[in-house]
C-alpha cells in the first residue's frame, strides 16, 4: 500500500503560479515513475506530468513550456511547478506513481484543488 500526502493547491489568479507538492509513504516502487494528473468537472483524467526516478520527464501538450515537474528520491516526493496558469487549468490535480511514465497510475493520491479564476 501506498499513501501520498499532497499540498500546494488553491486559488490563483490567470497568469500566476503555483506548486503542488507530494510525499509518498508505504511500500513504493522507489524506480517507480511518479506523476500528476488532473480531472476538471464533466472531463476525463488526464495525465499533466511525470517523472522517472532517473529525471526522464513526459508532459502533457497543453502544459509543456509552463510546467515543471521535478522529484527528490530521497525524499519520495515530486514536485510540479505550475507558471502561467490559465483558467483552463483549473481541476482536481492528483498525484500518482506506476510503472509507466506514459501512465504511472498504479496508486493515487486523493486530489488537490487548483482553481484559476480572477
């Protein structure tokens, strides 16, 4: 089992920026890839990030040149720094870890709230 502690969520304005944070306990695959997804209302889940615990990264089109995902092994915790934001990227960001960076979705977090709005 795997648990994951995720903060960094909230209210942000168009342009600005936030950073998720996610910790993850228990026993994890530490040569897991670990990620982000996001879920809006009415959308699938789609994968915004992710990391391999080499530094291999895989971004989703929509985000590439604003975000930034980033992992301490150490630490198990990965890191997406989101700048530029827009209001289409206000959902549910999830944090995940799997085998797969293309999908690394063998366990999940229980969502973070960011919300883009003036």
């Amino acid at each position: 089992q795997v648990q994951f502690v995720e903060s960094g969520g909230g209210l942000v304005q168009p342009g600005g920026s936030l950073r998720l944070s996610c910790a993850a306990s228990g026993s994890i695959n530490r040569l897991y890839a670990m990620g982000w997804y996001r879920q809006a209302p009415g959308k699938q889940r789609e994968l915004v990030a992710a990391i391999t615990s080499g530094g291999r990264t895989n971004y989703a089109d929509s985000v590439k040149g604003r975000f930034t995902i980033s992992r301490d092994n150490a630490k198990n915790t990965v890191y997406l720094q989101m700048n530029s934001l827009k209001p289409e990227d206000t959902a549910v960001y999830y944090c995940s870890c799997g085998e797969l960076l293309l999908s690394p979705n063998d366990y999940w977090g229980q969502g973070t709230q960011v919300t883009v709005s003036s």
